[in-house]
C-alpha cells in the first residue's frame, strides 16, 4: 500500500515490560514447576463483585427480555440516573457538580487516552515514574512531552517548582499509579495556583481516590476554585471492582474554558461522534455500586486490600527499607535493597522468594531502582509472602 500512516506511532517505545515479566516468570516455572509462585505485580483486582452491584445488573438485564423495558442505544453522555448517582457521590464528599458537567464512559484509560482529541498542540508536562497512558496518548498525537521527576527526595509528589510560566497540560494522578504517593491539600493548592498563573489546565486522574484514609483530598474540586482550571478523570474498577465491567467517568466543569471555548462543549461534540456510550446492565450496576449500600458493600472488599497494604508496609517498616504508598493506596513502591537495579531485584525475589512484583524502570526512568508491589491478592498470600521476605530482606 501507499497510504500515509500516523507516524506519530513510530515514536512510541515497544513495551516489553509485562511480556518480558511474563516470559521471565515462565522460564521460571519451567525450570521450577513446584515452585508456589505468589503474584504481587497485577494492578488488578482479585474479590468478586458485591451481591448488590451484580442483583442490579441481573435485574437490569432481566428487563431486556420486555418489549416494555428493552433500552437500544444509551444516551453517549451516560444515563441520567447514572449521573445522579455521580453527583451525590460527589455531594457526600463535600463536592457539589452540575449534572451537566459528568461524563459517563468505559473507564478512565478511555477517557485519559481520549481527552487529546479536544486540546490542541500544548507543551504536556507529565510526572515520572507514570501511568503509561498519559505518556503514550500525546506521543500518538505528536505533542512535546516534559517529564517532571518525581524521587525519593520530593517522596514521588513533584511540585511546580522550577517550572516555566508558560502555558501547559499537566498530568497529576493522586494516590498515584504506581508510586500510591497522594497530594494533601496544600500541596494541591500549589498546583492549582500555578495553574491559575499560567493559564494551565490540568487533567487530574482519581482512579484510585476510595483507597484514602486520612484527609487528603479525594477530588481535586475539594479545592475552591479549581473548577476554572481542572478535569477529573475516575472509575468505578478500583472503587467496586469493576477492572472487568468497565465503567467510569469525567468531569468537565461548565466553568473550564480555554480562550473563551468551553471545553465541555468540545467533549460533548468529541464523544456524541466517537462514542456510543455504556451499556444499561452496566449503568445499573454502577447505579447500584455508588449507593450508600453499595458504597459500604464495596468497603468490605477495600477493606481486605488495605489489609495486605498494612502488613506489606509493616514490613518494610521494620526492614527500614524506603517506600511510599500502602496507606492510602494499593501500591507499596519500595526502594530496592542494595542499590539493586529493578529487574535485577525481580529476577531476586522470584528466584529467592517465588514473588513476582514489577519493576520500577517500567514505569519511567526515574523509576529505576524502585519497585511496585500492590495488594490485590488473598490475605493468606499476602501472609505468605510477609513471611517470605521477612527471611529474605
């Protein structure tokens, strides 16, 4: 053929990371099929739905079967009961939202990888170590990307220190992925006022905001003002367990404009084009997921991953090694022992300890020498693996 392509796809980096985890632990296991391997790497999660959430969307599809309730196509911005349940989610954190302003979708990576569509050609200042998406996304769109590093010192939060007063995207992501570091409010504060200065937007990503325990913000709009200045990204997976349901959300304040265009237009127009919307039983279920009942439903199962969380930190306490995250986030991001580089120190745990976790380097260069553990597992593996690098570390 002699079509054109995009080749802004030529600038991306092949991603050998789970593939090469994958091959690694397959090796592994064909040298050693005894061995009893335990997975803390996964950034998925591992507890079944609550009754609540899947009776909704049993019920909900129950009424496909009549002519009298059948739904066809669902309304692209998401259905209105849906939205509802968004805004008094919102409300019972102090967040008040124009029903106009949510954005239903499949998740916050749709979202995240779309939102590019409706911005133009920015200077995009990310965070590092990150969430792929962010990074790949722009690339894919040909924007000039800034990492800003995120280390040990500034304990994986960078601020806007040192940056230049010229009008930029900014990417936060809080408790982040992977380092499960979280922004207090001051610290959020800052971000926003320089926003403010510069004339920035910054895209905020939730995703992980009902892992926090203590009173760090779990929306950026908790912060006054930041209405003129932020989208938020979030998602259902973490919250309810919805990593294979697919549901989440964004919201585009009617207050967010770029040179006087109201960037809630501009996606309302994008996603009524590309996008088709969430399927009914799906909206139901995160209907019934957002209630009060189902909020404190899906508790029970956050409660168990922030067990594993505890036990994985006590740990490292006791160890003295460096992390951050575990508190208010499923990630525990450790420093590795003895200087070991991040694929050295996977190839270590695996062979020393049959734990499987995932190297730092894959997230970005400033995380080499660091390493993700998460807590989506059973108590009793978690246990098991407490114990087998109490003996090791």
């Amino acid at each position: 053929m002699k079509i054109k392509i995009n080749k802004n796809f030529l600038n991306l980096e092949e991603n050998y990371l789970f593939s090469d985890i994958n091959k690694r632990v397959n090796a592994y296991k064909e040298k050693n099929p005894n061995a009893d391997i335990i997975r803390l790497g996964i950034g998925d999660v591992t507890l079944p739905l609550p009754k609540i959430i899947v009776d909704a969307m049993k019920k909900a599809s129950d009424e496909m079967l009549s002519k009298d309730t059948f739904r066809g196509y669902p309304p692209e911005y998401g259905y209105d009961f849906i939205k509802e349940a968004i805004k008094d989610y919102y409300n019972r954190n102090n967040v008040s939202l124009d029903i106009e302003s949510i954005f239903v979708s499949d998740g916050a990576k749709s979202d995240l990888g779309n939102i590019v569509d409706i911005l133009g050609n920015n200077d995009i200042y990310i965070p590092n170590p990150v969430y792929p998406v962010y990074l790949d996304s722009n690339l894919m769109s040909g924007r000039r990307i800034h990492f800003i590093e995120g280390n040990e010192a500034n304990n994986f939060l960078p601020m806007p220190d040192g940056l230049n007063n010229k009008p930029k995207v900014i990417y936060l992501c809080s408790p982040n992925n992977p380092t499960g570091a979280t922004y207090n409010f001051n610290e959020l504060a800052k971000w926003l006022e320089y926003a403010y200065k510069t004339g920035s937007l910054i895209i905020y990503d939730a995703a992980y905001e009902a892992f926090i325990v203590d009173s760090s913000p779990r929306s950026i709009y908790q912060i006054p003002n930041a209405k003129y200045v932020a989208i938020e990204v979030s998602s259902l997976s973490k919250m309810a367990g919805f990593t294979g349901v697919r549901c989440g959300y964004t919201i585009i304040p009617l207050e967010l404009k770029a040179n006087d265009v109201s960037l809630n237009k501009l996606w309302k127009r994008r996603q009524a084009t590309k996008f088709n919307g969430v399927s009914y039983p799906v909206q139901r279920a995160a209907e019934a997921a957002l209630s009060i009942e189902g909020v404190k439903a899906c508790k029970e199962n956050l409660d168990k991953y922030k067990e594993n969380a505890r036990l994985l930190s006590d740990l490292f306490d006791r160890k003295h090694i460096w992390y951050s995250g575990g508190k208010n986030s499923p990630y525990i991001w450790l420093k590795c022992p003895n200087n070991m580089k991040s694929f050295e120190f996977f190839d270590y745990l695996l062979d020393k300890a049959n734990i499987v976790g995932t190297p730092g380097v894959g997230f970005g260069k400033f995380g080499e020498g660091y390493f993700r553990l998460t807590s989506f597992n059973t108590k009793e593996n978690t246990i098991k693996a407490v114990e087998r690098l109490e003996k090791l570390l």
